[in-house]
C-alpha cells in the first residue's frame, strides 16, 4: 500500500517505455505463467526467486504442468528457491526439467515470487488476496536483473 503511489506513477509514464499491470485472483496467475511460455524464446534467461513449496502447493497439478511445459523450451533456467524439503528434491530434478536451481540461505522467508524475463519483472503474492505485478521498463528489469545475479553468484 506504501509503494502504490511510486507504481501508479510509473504507470502513467508518457510513451512505450514503461508499463505497469495488476492482476488478482489465483487464475490471473495462473494466466501470466502460461503467457511467459508463450513470450520467451529460445535462448533467452528465465530468472526466478520463490517459495517454490508454496507455490506448487497452490495448485499442484498446474504447476506440474507448468514445469514439465517449460522444460520443454530451450530456454536458460535459473531459480533461487527458499529452503524447504520440497526445493531441495526439485533442486535434485534440475537435468529432469532443464533447469538450474540453488537454495538460499535457510533464514530467507518469501510470500512473493519473482519471475524475470528479458522484459518483464512479474512478481506474485502467494498468500490471499493472490495478486501479481507486471512491470515492462528497462531500468527496474536491468536492476532486478543484476540482484538476481549478485545472489546467484553469492551462492
């Protein structure tokens, strides 16, 4: 709620360059998952932060589907997952589903994932009222980017 005045305001950016969008509900997300299948190409970096238990738990069979759909694009994979049983049997699965994965430290707690493509940063709330974010702007991507790769290497 602090934020929303800053993210309204890059919203009405004059010009192409930035955009933001707000979706609720469970099925929007379920939506902007399958629409990240469609929009990266191969090649290209799929960057995620998340609570990967929660996440899947949310719909298991969905997720399930998901992953097996996106292993099957040519894509570079990384994803940094909070620590649970359940990432550490997924981080074993990395070859199973062309992906990359790594633990963060056990102290980390997330309730938002963060889904970075080339030009999209997407980030989800994964508690009630389910909700994502989507920001198309160069320089908030970039600077998401960089994080993810500072943590990546910290690991």
């Amino acid at each position: 709620k602090r934020e929303l005045p800053s993210l309204m305001a890059l919203h009405n950016l004059q010009g192409t360059e930035s955009t933001i969008k707000y979706y609720t509900g469970l099925e929007a997300m379920k939506g902007l998952y399958l629409e990240t299948l469609k929009k990266i190409k191969n090649g290209e970096d799929y960057l995620v932060i998340a609570n990967q238990e929660k996440w899947y738990s949310l719909d298991p069979k969905f997720s399930q589907f998901y992953i097996e759909e996106r292993a099957k694009l040519n894509i570079k994979t990384r994803l940094l997952f909070q620590d649970s049983p359940f990432a550490r049997e997924q981080v074993l699965l990395n070859r199973n589903f062309n992906q990359e994965a790594r633990i963060l430290p056990p102290d980390t707690f997330l309730n938002v994932d963060t889904l970075l493509l080339p030009n999209k940063l997407i980030t989800l709330e994964l508690a009630p009222p389910y909700m994502a974010v989507v920001i198309e702007n160069k320089g908030i991507i970039e600077l998401h980017r960089e994080m993810f790769e500072l943590i990546w290497r910290s690991l």
